[in-house]
C-alpha cells in the first residue's frame, strides 16, 4: 500500500539509479515513452531541466543532483510513514535497510542468513535493502537515516547510536606463495623480520600498528576481497580474518605469519538509531539476529 504515493519522484529515482531510460523500463513495467513523459512532466512542474538524454546517454544536471538526493528521502520518508500507519493493524510493514561490511559470509558465529530466514518466516509486507559500506559509511547512513540497522565491527562507536555486541572475528598476518616469508620457518620470523616487508591494510581498520615498521602502509584497501588479491602478488603482508582466509590457506596460496603479537579480535555488533522511532520490523530483525548469534546450533552452511 502506497498512502504518499508520487509516481513523478519514484519514476526519475528509478531511471537514476538504474542508469538510465533503458533498464529503468523494466524495473518500472512502463515503456521508455511513458518515462520520457514523466520526466518531461517532472521538469515543467520543477521548471528547469533534470537530466540530459540522448545520443550522449543519461547524465544529471546539477540541478538535478540536488533533486535525486531529496525526492529520494521523500520517497523513503513516504515508505516509513505507511509503514507506521500499515503497523496500527498489527502488520510488518515498510522498508528495513541493513548495512553489513564485506566478507561476513563465512563468518560462522554471524548467523546473519539465520536471522533473516527468523524474520522471513513471519507473514509480511516488508522491502529489504541490504547494503555494503564500510563501518564509517554505515554510520553515516545510520545517523542520516537512510539505515534502519547496521552490522559491523565499529571500533569508534558514537553517542547517537546504540550498540549491540553480537560476535568476535579472528584475525592473522598472512602472506602468499612467492613471498619471502612463506617457506620461513616460523621460528626464523621475528618483529623485526616482518618490519621490513610492505604492508597492506584496510583504510577503515588499520590492524597493524604503525611501530612494526613503516608509520604509512604501503597499499591500503577499502574491503578484504582487494586486499587478498594483494597479498596474493606476493609482495606485500596483510591481516585477514581466520575465516576468510582459511580457504586460501588449505588449497596451500596463503600462509599465516605465527606471531603471537600479529593476532587481534574484533567484536562486531548491530548498531541502530538512538532517538527515532524504532519500527516493529526493525526491532524483529534485531531480536532476530541476537538470537540467531546466541544459539548454539550449528550455522547452516
């Protein structure tokens, strides 16, 4: 049910985020004619252009910029208003936005799919839009309110969220086959000896203190899947969590460097707005997911 309904603003965010008239045909179920007269709608109500069409392809004005950033917090503010109102008669309703960081899928005592088939299950007329950010980004979006929720291990936590400990991730120093550290015996390994290779860190979480060696990594990364593949080149060192790497490590491409001072933990947690008004949706999934991390079954594979 759509009370706050504007088919103008949801047409010219979809061809936006679509990228253009093409696609956005299919996620609208119109024609590329039928979007031309709404957008040409849309201009002659706002009374300037919003975007550029033609042989040069799509593009925003700089006016129209402006104009995809607010009729997007229109239309979500639109979504959560029905949603408040579908909820007086006891229906889960609206969109739940979740934020997660990368590479959380094997991550065995985050029992995310768990939590979301918990939440599935219930009848409901719930959209869910899952996104992935860095834990600074997430909290941006949490404070904004373009998050409902947010999955991650913040290590700057601030006084406008809420913060729940959900599970602790392992991580380790590894290197690849062609570095030279893999063959070293980890008795030959030492401080010193691992301060004079090139590092590779995570822009948002910087493991490994700066005093081992160089105080600027040599490579930084936004997410692990990039900083495997720089380990991989066999130049450079690079924590990762046990779980992501395990696989690597088995098939024999990566080896951990055993220092016992090149071990760290992270807690993750769920994160959630302070003061708003916290919708039924929300606090389910978040029940959800607390339960799902607390059981003891084993995680479905």
């Amino acid at each position: 049910m759509k009370l706050l309904r504007n088919t103008l603003l949801e047409t010219f965010v979809t061809v936006v985020e679509c990228g253009g008239f093409s696609d956005a045909q299919y996620a609208l179920g119109v024609t590329q004619s039928a979007i031309s007269i709404r957008i040409r709608d849309l201009e002659t109500s706002l009374g300037y252009r919003i975007c550029e069409r033609g042989r040069g392809g799509f593009r925003l004005t700089e006016r129209g910029e402006i104009a995809y950033q607010k009729a997007r917090d229109i239309l979500r503010s639109a979504r959560d208003f029905d949603a408040e109102l579908l909820e007086l008669r006891n229906t889960i309703a609206g969109d739940l936005r979740i934020g997660i960081v990368d590479a959380i899928d094997s991550l065995p005592s985050l029992k995310l799919v768990n939590a979301l088939q918990r939440f599935l299950a219930r009848p409901n007329e719930v959209r869910i839009e899952i996104v992935v950010a860095s834990p600074m980004d997430l909290t941006q979006q949490l404070i904004s309110g373009e998050l409902n929720a947010a999955v991650a291990p913040f290590r700057s936590q601030v006084p406008e969220l809420e913060y729940s400990e959900l599970c602790s991730e392992e991580h380790r120093l590894y290197c690849a086959q062609g570095h030279p550290l893999f063959n070293e015996p980890d008795s030959e390994i030492s401080l010193e000896a691992i301060g004079q290779y090139q590092l590779c860190q995570r822009s948002y979480d910087m493991l490994v203190s700066p005093d081992l060696g160089s105080p600027e990594p040599k490579a930084v990364v936004a997410n692990m899947e990039a900083m495997a593949m720089l380990i991989e080149t066999g130049h450079f060192l690079g924590p990762l969590p046990t779980h992501f790497a395990r696989r690597r490590v088995e098939e024999g491409k990566f080896r951990e460097i055993k220092n016992s001072q090149m071990r760290w933990n992270s807690a993750f947690y769920l994160a959630t707005r302070r003061v708003h008004v916290l919708r039924h949706a929300v606090e389910l999934f978040a029940q959800d997911l607390q339960h799902a991390c607390d059981s003891q079954d084993e995680p479905q594979p």
